[in-house]
C-alpha cells in the first residue's frame, strides 16, 4: 500500500475498521512507518479495543451445536487461559491475540503477541511513537453494538474492560476513563480526549 500511487498523490487518508478488522486498523494506524500520507480520521466499528475477556459461550453453544467440536464452548476460564497464551496458538489463532482475561492480566502482559503491545501495556521502545501517531489524528470515533454477543465485554469497543470478580463472582464495567489505558495515556487516548477528537 505503502508504494501505491493512488495513495501518494493525497496527503491525508481516513481509516476504517470493523470488528477484528479495527484492531488491524488501529495497528496500522499506531506502528505504520514509511507512510507517505497523515492519517485524518479513524473510525473503528465494534472492534475489541480492550480485547475479549472470555469466550461468548451461549452463543458458541448455539453456533456450534453438539459434539466435540461444541467442547471449546465447555472450557473453564483457567484452562482457557493456558490454552489462549500458549505460544502455538498465540502464532497461530488470530483471536488469541487479543484474549484479555482481567483476572489473569500477569499472563496476559507476559504472552500475548499482540494487543499488549497494540495497548502498550508492555514495556516497549514503540511506546512514545504509538502514542504520537494515534494522538496526531484529527479525530478517532468508536461505535459499540450495545447489545453485541461475541465481543465479551462489549464495553471493550469503547475501551472498557470488566473489573475482577468479587467474592460473588460477579464483574462490573470500568469505563475507558477509569482504566489504567486511559489514566496513564498509554496510546493517546487521554490526550485526544483533552483536545475533543475522541468520539
């Protein structure tokens, strides 16, 4: 793309993700180097920003039926999470890489081969060049389906996570403005919030 003349001959571009897709979106977005043209708007439309905190088993359930293959539906979250952060599967099953269980954000951090470092919630030398290149945007715009039943939880679109279990096993939603994401501007997200292009 990069080389592509339809892109040289302009200056600024909008990029558009949907679900996964605004992931790789925003990957492009935040380490794309070499890119002749200024990223204007982007826009991401029910895409996991915060990754997947489990696997959405009723709707596995219904999708994949009975037998063995419906098994994976089955899978308790600790087993879930040796299997998720595995490095066969982390290189090998695209949704693994943004697999986030908050419960087990130590892993997580440590083993995932991609939205930790697409987050910077690892130490990296990108940290101040990802933040620059999404905060350089003239606005970034999220859409959430509210009542979306694949991305767990939906608040992830918007850059919400769900806290850890209390004593009742029960989670409850941290706004993006509560996380450490958003309080520590790992990628921008503050910065673009203080100057109005965060929609």
């Amino acid at each position: 793309m990069i080389n592509n003349d339809h892109y040289k001959n302009h200056t600024e571009i909008n990029v558009i993700g949907i679900s996964q897709g605004g992931l790789v979106a925003r990957s492009f977005v935040e380490q794309c180097t070499g890119f002749p043209n200024k990223i204007r708007n982007f826009l991401t439309i029910g895409s996991p920003h915060m990754g997947i905190a489990d696997i959405p088993r009723q709707r596995c359930e219904h999708d994949m039926g009975s037998g063995a293959s419906s098994l994976i539906c089955k899978v308790p979250q600790s087993m879930l999470d040796n299997l998720a952060f595995s490095d066969k599967i982390q290189n090998s099953v695209a949704a693994a890489g943004y697999y986030r269980n908050t419960e087990n954000l130590a892993i997580y951090k440590e083993k995932s081969s991609f939205l930790s470092k697409l987050n910077n919630e690892k130490v990296t030398d990108q940290l101040s060049s990802q933040k620059e290149r999404l905060s350089a945007v003239n606005g970034f715009m999220m859409v959430m389906f509210e009542k979306d039943d694949v991305v767990l939880p939906p608040a992830s679109e918007l850059f919400g996570e769900w806290s850890k279990k209390d004593d009742a096993g029960n989670r409850v939603i941290i706004k993006m403005e509560d996380t450490d994401l958003y309080k520590n501007d790992y990628i921008g997200l503050k910065t673009l919030d203080e100057k109005k292009k965060l929609f």
